[in-house]
C-alpha cells in the first residue's frame, strides 16, 4: 500500500509531462531549475555573514580617489591580488593591536573565495599570477595570530610593547618587514606595499591602520566588480557534466557580492 501511494507521489509530479506533452516537458525542467536556484540562493544567504566586509566597505564608500590607484602609479607593473590582499591584513595585525586588526582579518576571511574565483577566472594571465594565488594560499592557511607573526618578522615582545605609543617605531618595523623573508615573490610583494604606507604622513597607530583599511577596500573594489565577468566566463566556459556545480558556485558568490553590492564602488 505505501509503496503504491510513493508511485502515485512520482505520478504527480510528472502529470504536466503526462497531459502537456513535449511542450508540457520544457516547462517542467524550467519551474524546477528555477525551484533549485532559489532554495540554493536562500542556502547561501543564511551561509553568507558578511557584517565586518559591509562595515568595512560602508566606512571608505564615500572617499574620493583611490589609494591603489596611487601605489600603481608609484610601480607601474604593480597589479592587485589575493597575495596583496592577504599580506596586508598582516601588516595589520602586526601593527596595530588585535582590536583594531579583527575586523579587516575577518572580512579577509568573509571575501576571500570571492577574491580567489575572480582571481582564477580573470588574472590566470602569467606565470607569476598563478604562483602569487598559490603562495597567498598558503599565506591564508598559515597559523596567522599576532604572536606567531611577531616571531615570524623577527619582532621581539618588548618591540612590539613600543608599538601603542611610537608611530615611528612602526615606521621603521614596517620597513624591516621584509627583511625576515627569502628573496622571492612574497619579499617583493611586501616590499611594495611596505614602502607604500611608510613613505605616507602618517603621524598615529590609528592613522596607519585606516590607511591600512582604506588601501584594502579599495583592492576588494577592484575584484568585486569583476565579479559579473567572471560569473559568465565561468558558466559559459563549463562543460555540460559541470554545468551545475557551475551554477551552484556561481550563485553562491553573486548572493555574497549582492549583500554588499550597495557598498561596492
């Protein structure tokens, strides 16, 4: 008995089939593609906390001009990555106290699929681009507390003490940053970046971590609003097999960028 009433269960669901025919077929397979997006899209947004990305990004919407638009010009073959982004929540969280470093680390850990998809759709361009995704994962996945990258820089418990009370302490830290790491990919992205904020006026601790905050919303812009492109490349360049892994992923970044779209510059 209860397996005739699943069957008959089964026979509902195909009744447009049965009394539309072809055209009744087409139908069904759009009502229940479009039934799948939203019950993925509603899964995805009560899985996409993105309260410090949108604090973040409200704080800097209304400045005018870019800083990275400043540290291009100043290295004119600099270009933004998941490297950057990455290296300078360290920085802050060396420089600053935890307080001031949790919110910018936090929205790091809210956008960084979002910032990997777009990086790997759109900057897989050259040699050095896919190693700079592949070490800033490693980066990512590294212990990264205030402690262990005290150590990791070489920066001893009494130096770092100094750091609430002596901006030019932090200045000149800031310039040996690089100095505790291999001669490599990571070293010159650091060096850059480093180079940037010391040679800014910069006159508290506060100061240099808005600076710090300011520069890396302005890097979360510029992959956020490739999003879009990225999305199409990825669901036109799929194969039939993966079309809906594609679609699912997809789905899941748009409903995070959609979050935070009325921020985005």
């Amino acid at each position: 008995m209860f397996s005739e009433e699943r069957n008959m269960d089964g026979i509902e669901e195909f009744s447009d089939l049965i009394h539309e025919g072809e055209g009744g077929l087409e139908g069904w397979i759009v009502r229940n593609c479009v039934a799948d997006m939203k019950r993925w899209m509603e899964l995805t947004k009560n899985d996409s906390p993105n309260h410090n990305t949108k604090q973040l990004l409200s704080k800097y919407c209304s400045l005018d001009g870019t800083l990275l638009a400043n540290l291009k010009d100043s290295n004119k073959a600099y270009e933004v990555s998941s490297l950057s982004m990455v290296l300078l929540a360290r920085i802050a969280t060396v420089c600053s106290d935890s307080a001031l470093s949790a919110s910018l680390t936090a929205a790091l850990s809210e956008t960084y699929d979002v910032i990997r998809f777009v990086e790997r759709k759109m900057r897989f361009t050259s040699f050095e681009n896919k190693k700079k995704y592949v070490l800033a994962k490693a980066a990512m996945e590294a212990p990264s507390s205030r402690d262990v990258l005290l150590k990791v820089f070489n920066i001893s418990d009494i130096e770092a003490s100094q750091f609430n009370n002596d901006i030019h302490h932090v200045i000149d830290v800031l310039g040996r940053l690089k100095g505790a790491l291999p001669d490599d990919i990571v070293k010159d992205e650091m060096e850059i970046i480093t180079e940037f904020i010391r040679h800014r006026n910069l006159r508290s601790i506060q100061q240099i971590h808005d600076y710090i905050e300011h520069l890396f919303v302005d890097m979360l812009n510029e992959f956020l609003t490739q999003v879009p492109n990225a999305i199409y490349k990825e669901i036109t360049e799929s194969s039939p097999e993966d079309y809906e892994k594609a679609m699912r992923f997809s789905l899941k970044l748009l409903c995070k960028v959609e979050s935070v779209e009325a921020f985005v510059q």
